[in-house]
C-alpha cells in the first residue's frame, strides 16, 4: 500500500523528549518528505501533538518505532491518505 500521508496523536513527556527531537527521528525515516508537529495540549506532566507525515510510501511501523525511539507514545491514527495522490478532505454543509 502506498501511504502518502498519516496523521498521528501522540504524547510525550513535558521535559522530553523535545518536539525538534521527534520530528528530526520522523524525518530520517525512509521516503519521509515533510513533518508538520502540532501541539495540540499541554498539561502538569505531558505534552499532546497532532503529527502529519507526508511522503511516498511511508512505513507506518519504521514511523512508530522513530517516534517511540525518543520516548513519545503514538494513541491514533488520526488519517490516513493511500494510492496514486492524496485526496483533501472535504467538510460536508448540513
């Protein structure tokens, strides 16, 4: 399958590891194109990010085992954009 973009709810400790850190561990993962790291929350002890990953062909487990690598924690997949192109999302008027 080819994944074009994943979005991720992580966690990570206030104090480590940093948010440069994570995204530089994202970064060098194979066929990685571009990182955008969201903080999404902050509380007394951890810090909540919304990650997005572009690129062709990602790995989400070699992704997994980057951010883990620094000591953060992946909750979700939060999206998920497979095949030829990514398709944008569009918000439905009710």
């Amino acid at each position: 399958m080819n994944i074009r973009r994943l979005v991720l709810d992580v966690d990570k400790a206030v104090s480590r590891p940093s948010v440069i850190d994570i995204a530089k561990a994202i970064e060098e993962s194979p066929n990685v194109e571009g990182v955008n790291v969201t903080v999404t929350e902050i509380d007394i002890e951890t810090v909540g990010m919304e990650i997005t990953i572009e690129g062709q062909k990602l790995n989400y487990d070699t992704i997994v085992k980057a951010i883990e690598s620094t000591g953060a924690v992946v909750h979700s997949v939060d999206e998920l954009a497979t095949g030829s192109r990514v398709v944008e999302r569009v918000s439905r008027k009710r």
